[in-house]
C-alpha cells in the first residue's frame, strides 16, 4: 500500500485527529505491519469460514451422495476493462460462499477470459485432496449467468455436472425477443421501450491489498449472516408481509482480532495448565466444551474421561482455539444445533432436540460413549497390527538373510557351473576322441578286409587269364582238335568261392534337438532355492508287475483309503487292485472291458464306452458288477461316457461326448445314480467341451479340470461351473495332446502330455499357471498316469512291448 492509498478513507481520518490532539501518529513502517498483520487474520478467517460453508454443504447433500450444487457469478474491477475478476461460489443449500478466486491482469491480459479462468480453478480445487473434507468434492449441479465459456467448458471437459443458466440471465434472452414485438409508438420505432443500462465507472480509494481485505471480510460477513431467521412478521399498510430479522451478529470480527493477536504475541498461548495437572507447561490441544487445556500426551486420557456437558468434546489445535470450530458435523434437522448422539434404529447423527421428540423411543448411543469405544477398537487394531507389522518384520528379515546367502553363495554356484562345464568338455572329449577311436578302427578292419578281397580276386584273374591262354593254344592246336579224347578235363570248383564284401556306409544316430538336449541338462540343474517338482532320479521306484509287462494298461485309479491303485488292462475283464509291491490285492470281475476307472467309498467305477453305461464294483461283492449309471437315449440323447473322477464328498464326475451333437458335457452324479449338476456351456452359451476325455477335481479349491483331446486344451470350472481357465501350452515345437491329468495335495495339477516322440508332465499351479516340465527317460510312452493320497505319482509307461508301472516317491 503506497503513501497516496494510505492517506485515503479511515487513514486520512486517523491522521487529521492525531494532527488535531497534538498525538503523535504511527509511522509508515508500523501502519505496513498493521495492516499486514490484520490482513493474514483476515484472510485465514476467510478461508475458515469457507471450509466450514463447504462442508455444511457436503452434510446437506448427503441426500445426493454428498454431490453439491453450486451457483458461480463474476465481479468485475471495472465493468468494461476489468483489471481482476472476483469469481464467487455460492452453495445451493446453504447460500454462503464456499470458494472465492482472485484472476488479475498478470493471469490472463484478456479480461474476457477471467471467469472461465476461475471457473477452472474453482474446479481444480474441487477436484484436489480437500484435507477439511478428506477427499476431492463432486460438483452435481453449476448453474452461472449464461456464460458461453463456462457453458462449453462443462459441456466438454464436466459431462457429469449439470449445466443450467439461472432464472433472470436464463429469462433475458427471451426479454429480448419480446421487445422486438412489443413495440412503442411509430415514433419509438427501432428504439427499446426502457431507458438503457449503462456501466458506470467510479473510482476507488484502495489498493489491491485492501481489496483483497475488503472482500475477505465480505465473505465472512455474508456467511455469518446469511439465511437469518426472523422474530417477528408484521403486516405493512400495502398488505404484504414483512419480517423482523434477527438482529446480525460480527463474531467474526472477534476471530479475526484473536488470529492477529496470537501471530503478534506468538506463542505465549502454548504455556497453560494442562486439565490433569496444576502445574503449568506446555499444551497443544483445548477443549471447547470442558473449556479445559490438554496436553499433548493427554489427548486420548481427556477424550476418554467424562465430559463435563452433554455435548461431549471438542479438541482443537491450541492455535485454532480462537476459532471455536466444532469437528462434528450440524444436525440434518436443526442446522444450527450441534449433533450430541447417534440414533442405531435410524443410524443417524443428532442433537438433544431430536433425542427429546421424534427419536425418543429409538436405540440411543451418545457420542461420548461411541468415542470410548472407537478409542479403544483403535487401540486394539493398533496392538493387533503392531503385532502382525513385528511378524512380518521378522520375516522380511529372515528374507533379508536369504538374500544375503544366496549373494554369498552366488559365486560358489558359478564355480560350480564353470567346473561342470569344465567336466562335461572332458566328458565330451573323451566322448569325442573314442568314437574317432572306435569309427578309425572300423574304417582300418573294414579296408583289411577290403584288400583281402582285392588280393583273392586278382589272384582268381590270373588263374582265369592262365587258362584262358591256355584255352586259346587248344584252339590252334590240329592235333587235339582231331583227336577229342586227348583233351584234358575241366576243373571250375577253385574258381567258383563266394566273395564276402562287407557294407561300405557308416552311420552313427547323434541327435541335438531340443528335447535330448533338456533331457542331458536337467541332470545339471544348479538352483538357488528349493523348486517345485524338481524331478530326482533317486525317487524313482520300480513296482514289480511282471504279470502285466505283456499288457496294455488303459487307466489307473488311485485308492483313497489305501495304498493301492486299481488297474484296468485292454482286452480283459478284470481291475486289478495292486499294492506299491506289485502285488495283486484284489481282482474285481467286470461285465465289459474297462476302459476309464476311479475309487468310489466302497470299491472301484468304471466306464465302457460302447455299452454307454458305468458300473460300480464293491469291495464285499468284487465278483459282482452293477450298473450304475445308464442313459435313457430317447429322453437324453445318445451320451457316450469317458472319463471318471470322485470328488471329495464321494459324488462321481463324469465325462460325456455326443457324436450327433458333436460337443461334450460334464456331469456331477450323486450316490443314487442320479445328475446332480451338468456343464456344457461358457457363459456366451458356447460348448464348453468337444471332447471331454479325462477329469479329476482339484480338492484344495473344488475346480474341475478336464482335459478335451480334439480342442487339445485344458479347460477348468468352478464347483459351480463357471468358466476358470484355460491351458495349452506346448513344449519348444512340439504339438500339445493333452490325456491324464491328476491334482496333488497342494492343489498343484500334473498333466499328461503325449507325443509320438516322448510324454512330458507339466506342472501347472492351481490357478493354472506354469510352473515346469517333468521328462526323464523313465517314462518316453505313458498310457496312464494317477497320483495317490501321499502325492506319489503311479506311472505306466510302455516300451519296447513291455509295460512297467513306476512310482514316483517325491516331487517337491
């Protein structure tokens, strides 16, 4: 503020009586700390009173989801060229200002774009982390003076705030349509019937610093002000009513003047006698309602003691004890009444009033009492937290620890990896120098023998090329002609020897595909930690069943009770329940071939195909076979079962393919025999199944996983058959054929998968996700594959025209 603004108004007065008494005045640099000083209170105050207008607002919006209505208009400094813009807002409830933005020159030299500029802001700080509020504010409804800036602006970049024009800007448009009709006399032609509104420009005696003061102190006055009530209504001599209004009140100005006080006396206000002690020292926290200081270590002890009114307590910041604000929120009935209780029947805040009338009869809780309990509910979080925050700090720690060992283990490892490299370079060396070695040999035998030949056959040349001349002197002799008898006989029998030549092509099948090659480096594994199903050959046991080594093992089935596991052979009419010695326990006769088992409560299910049926054999009657389930396939259709599984609550799961339908289904079967539930469709209403061919029920979370042999992919549902998962993948270029598939205890799934050249189990998680490939040279031909209650996995692996059923004792 300059000299000349100084000199005007109030200051011109102040400066003319100290002149008139002989008094000295305040200096300039004084008058500057003054008004500085009154100004910071001012402008606090302001921004006091708007945060608590804005959340006045929220309380009596609640209706639509705490989303405020709002009302925006523009002050201009000068009506034409305005040097700044004030853009106010008005809540639509409450009616008091809950934002003001200040746009000058130095913001945008354009002052047509001053409003929109603060509109902008207002929604910025709208949008922004509130801390008064907690959060950001949605802004439900803007209604303004018909700006087409502001109206684009919502229109484009606000679609979810209404946009509406209020009622006098919204009705001049049409005002100015219905002068053109109502007209004056013929000689008020083209001219309106109302006398022009011209702007006016008067000039002002205060600075920018004053404005800004001027309008604070407008703002805190309106909003204390607003909406009063009234004492009285009379009646005027023109029969309107008219009402007598409460008289305004100005406690704002004694804020204010407290707000300078405590930023001009600093901080003598924070040496008190706190309300546990009678000694004085430092407070940080005053209750307003026990009208008592409390120290900083005192907070939760005062709110937990008795209150000394009914209205509870109210603690603020000692700094913010001049302002009296009240934390909790207004009585939705009684706006001016502070809530004291909470109502449980109608789960809402009140105040005495209401405690008193209408909730009378209701389930009361003071707000007292609710503090206490949320006090100690917190501490008892705290404690349980603290509690878990020490153990997983402790294991973040052992983590830590890991982490340091595996960094100092890191170069072993690579010691490790260069020396076994090192070792398989020799190894294949070695490898290398015998099979020169061994291909030199034969190459020198063969040729030996090779020249022998050569040697024996020139020989028999000579001998042939002797008598040939031989021959040839016969012809020419007259004598021996003439006289037949003088011939000598002929003798062929040492030219006639059979000559051995031995094949001249050497082969040697070395192979290098990926597939060997992974089977040679997954006996080099070298890991930092423990991996899931890492495969060790020492684990590998074999079952003596010499008794089946000429049979084709079609299914395996596990026992759930027992150590066993039930077999079914191709072309036979038995299931042999053998136990982990190869020995037989038990032969269940069968009425058909089986072709798909699985343990039921009592005995063994199995399936065949071709008579569409599954029969069950118990363990009291092994030799006896009943049918269990049979299709009706003129009510149902023509349903040829497949695979079989037992849930954990002993119901059957069952696989179904319809060759006419062309599309599969799974049912779940109840002891009686009957469906209980049926799969067959996503949920687009798409087959979920082609060819369902094996299943099992992955127990831990009750998913059902079937694998479907024409689709070649894995498809899991959830107990109650919704869509889970899918999975196919192949290993390296290998084409994915999914068969078997088992679930261990963990949830974990082994999936078979078959190829002309090997069969790999992958490892799947329960979610389905890849976990690792299982290979080895115990299994290149499985035909069945099951696991048991000990997750050791049974394995019938064919080869060379002999089966053998292999146990796999551990795969963690």
């Amino acid at each position: 503020m300059d000299l000349y603004q100084r000199k005007q108004g109030k200051w011109k007065l102040y400066y003319r009586q100290a002149e008139a008494i002989k008094f000295f005045p305040l200096r300039d640099e004084d008058a500057e700390d003054l008004l500085s000083k009154y100004t910071t209170a001012v402008l606090t105050e302001q921004d006091y009173s708007c945060d608590q207008a804005l959340r006045e607002e929220i309380a009596q919006s609640l209706d639509n989801d705490g989303a405020i209505s709002i009302l925006t208009d523009a002050r201009h400094g000068f009506r034409k060229n305005s040097k700044d813009t004030n853009v106010v807002c008005i809540g639509n409830a409450t009616h008091k200002v809950i934002r003001e933005e200040h746009v000058t020159r130095t913001d945008d030299q354009c002052a047509q774009r001053h409003e929109i500029l603060g509109t902008r802001r207002l929604y910025e700080f709208f949008d922004s982390n509130i801390p008064s509020i907690g959060g950001p504010v949605t802004v439900h409804l803007h209604a303004h003076d018909r700006n087409a800036s502001i109206n684009k602006f919502i229109r484009d970049e606000r679609p979810d705030t209404t946009n509406q024009n209020d009622t006098w800007h919204a009705a001049k448009a049409a005002e100015k349509e219905i002068s053109k009709v109502a007209k004056g006399p013929k000689k008020n032609h083209r001219c309106s019937w109302h006398e022009e509104v011209t702007d006016k420009v008067h000039s002002i005696s205060f600075g920018d610093d004053s404005y800004k003061m001027r309008t604070a102190l407008a703002i805190c006055d309106w909003n204390e002000n607003v909406d009063r009530h009234n004492t009285s209504v009379y009646e005027t001599l023109s029969g309107e009513e008219k009402k007598t209004l409460v008289r305004r009140t100005y406690a704002y100005r004694h804020k204010i003047w407290c707000r300078k006080l405590e930023v001009r006396m600093g901080t003598t206000y924070r040496v008190r006698r706190c309300f546990c002690s009678s000694e004085q020292h430092e407070v940080k926290y005053y209750c307003t309602f026990c009208n008592e200081h409390v120290g900083k270590e005192c907070l939760l002890p005062h709110l937990l003691s008795s209150p000394k009114t009914e209205n509870g307590h109210n603690i603020l910041e000692i700094r913010d004890k001049i302002t009296g604000a009240v934390h909790r929120r207004s009585c939705e009935k009684h706006l001016s009444k502070t809530t004291t209780a909470y109502c449980d029947t109608c789960r809402c805040s009140i105040c005495h009033e209401c405690k008193a009338q209408e909730h009378r009869d209701h389930e009361i809780f003071l707000i007292s009492e609710l503090l206490k309990k949320n006090i100690y509910g917190i501490k008892e979080s705290y404690s349980f937290l603290s509690k878990k925050a020490k153990l997983w700090e402790n294991k973040s720690n052992e983590l830590q620890q890991k982490i340091q060992f595996f960094e100092n283990n890191y170069n072993k490892v690579r010691q490790q990896i260069k020396r076994f490299a090192k070792e398989l370079h020799e190894v294949v060396d070695q490898w290398k120098n015998e099979k020169f070695c061994q291909a030199e040999k034969e190459k020198n035998n063969t040729f030996n023998h090779i020249k022998q030949q050569l040697s024996f056959i020139q020989d028999n040349v000579n001998k042939i090329r002797k008598r040939m001349k031989e021959k040839k002197n016969l012809l020419r002799n007259l004598d021996a002609l003439h006289n037949p008898e003088l011939l000598p006989s002929e003798n062929f029998d040492d030219l006639t020897s059979s000559i051995d030549i031995p094949p001249l092509g050497i082969e040697m099948n070395l192979s290098t595909s990926k597939l060997d090659v992974d089977m040679i480096c997954q006996y080099a594994d070298i890991t930092l930690s423990t991996p899931s199903f890492v495969l060790n050959e020492s684990n590998i046991v074999k079952v003596d069943s010499k008794h089946l080594e000429d049979k084709i093992i079609l299914d395996i089935a596990c026992s759930s009770h027992c150590e066993t596991a039930y077999v079914s052979v191709e072309g036979t009419k038995k299931i042999s329940e053998i136990n982990t010695n190869g020995n037989v326990v038990e032969n269940f006769l069968t009425k058909c071939s089986p072709r798909y088992t699985a343990p039921c409560s009592d005995g063994v299910t199995y399936v065949n195909p071709e008579k569409k049926s599954v029969f069950v054999n118990t363990s009291k009657s092994p030799n006896k076979a009943q049918k269990f389930i049979c299709k009706d396939d003129k009510v149902e259709g023509v349903w040829y079962p497949r695979g079989i599984a037992s849930k954990a609550n002993n119901e059957l799961i069952v696989c179904y393919k319809s060759w006419t339908e062309r599309r599969g289904k799974v049912c779940v079967v109840n002891d009686l025999g009957k469906d209980v539930e049926s799969f067959e469709y996503d949920d687009n209403n798409e087959p979920l199944y082609r060819d369902p061919r094996y299943i099992t029920e992955n127990k831990p979370n009750g998913d059902i996983c079937v694998t479907d042999t024409i689709r070649k992919i894995l498809i899991a549902v959830e107990s109650s058959g919704k869509y889970k998962y899918s999975y196919s993948k192949s290993y390296d270029d290998l084409k994915f054929n999914p068969q078997n598939i088992c679930a261990d205890s963990e949830g974990r799934l082994l999936l078979l998968d078959v190829d002309h050249q090997t069969s790999i189990i992958h490892v799947l998680s329960a979610d389905g996700q890849f976990l690792r490939f299982v290979m080895s040279n115990h299994f290149r031909s499985v035909t069945a594959m099951s696991i048991d209650t000990k997750d050791r996995l049974w394995i019938a692996n064919r080869e060379n025209d002999k089966t053998k059923i292999k146990l796999i004792n551990q795969l963690k």
